[in-house]
C-alpha cells in the first residue's frame, strides 16, 4: 500500500510545482523580486548564467532538503516530494531552458501541436518586457487559446 502513496504523493507534488511556478512566476518573479528576474526579459548581459537561475537554486535546495530528512530522519514521504520536484525540475529546465531559450541547441525541429502552444504562450509572456501587464506565467500547463492557432 505504501508505494501506490509513494506513486501519488509523487505525481501530487510534480502537479502541484506547476503551480508553484505559475505562483512564483506571477507574484514573486514579477513582484518583489523583480531585480532577479529582470535579466531573464532583457536579456541585457553576456552570460550564460542569469540573475533568474536563483530561481532553480532554490527549488533544488528543498528537494535536496527533503531527500536529507529522508536518509538522516527516516520521514519517508519526503522521498517521493524530493523526487517530484527534482522531476519537474528538470522538465521545466528541458522546456524552458534547453527548447524554448534554446540554451543548449537542441529539440529546435520539434513542431507538434504541443510544442507550438507551449513556445506561443512564452513569446506571449516575453512580449512585455517590464514587470507588470504580463501574461501566461505557467510552464507545462498553459491557457488553451495558444493551441488553437
């Protein structure tokens, strides 16, 4: 019994980063910590690396987090959620980063139905270079309007 909840407290917190994204995305990204997440619209700099990937820092921090009460305090639901939010981790990193941003040059011939809405709705959101005003703040869930063209 205890792997079918492993299963869905791991596919619960994969869902449930989605959110987180769009939340922090929307509220802190584009609220307070704007200065972080600037670079990322502007594209003002010559690095690789963006002010933005704190980000990514911090969610790997608390998964790594909850892989360590795994191992050193025994809480064994902190497994599965370690796991699911490195899995969702790195899907946001392989969408984001690496096929949209093209951060690393691969996945460039992808065309499917999908993979257009996805890119649509980040161009969508990239249009507005300041804080406010934006839109689409999700990453693998976006409003369905941007599959329809």
């Amino acid at each position: 019994m205890q792997t079918v909840y492993w299963i869905l407290i791991f596919l619960g917190t994969f869902f449930f980063m989605e959110f987180m994204a769009w939340f922090t995305h929307k509220y802190i990204m584009h609220g307070f910590l704007w200065s972080l997440h600037k670079d990322h619209h502007h594209k003002d700099h010559g690095s690789w690396w963006e002010r933005n990937d704190l980000f990514f820092v911090f969610y790997a921090l608390v998964s790594i987090g909850c892989f360590l009460l795994w191992r050193y305090e025994n809480v064994w639901f902190t497994l599965p959620i370690g796991l699911g939010i490195l899995a969702y981790g790195i899907a946001y990193f392989t969408v984001h980063d690496i096929f949209i941003h093209q951060r690393f040059k691969m996945f460039r011939n992808a065309n499917n139905w999908y993979a257009r809405g996805i890119r649509r709705a980040h161009k969508m959101h990239h249009k507005h270079l300041g804080k406010d005003h934006g839109e689409n703040f999700g990453m693998l869930i976006v409003p369905f309007k941007y599959f329809k063209k």
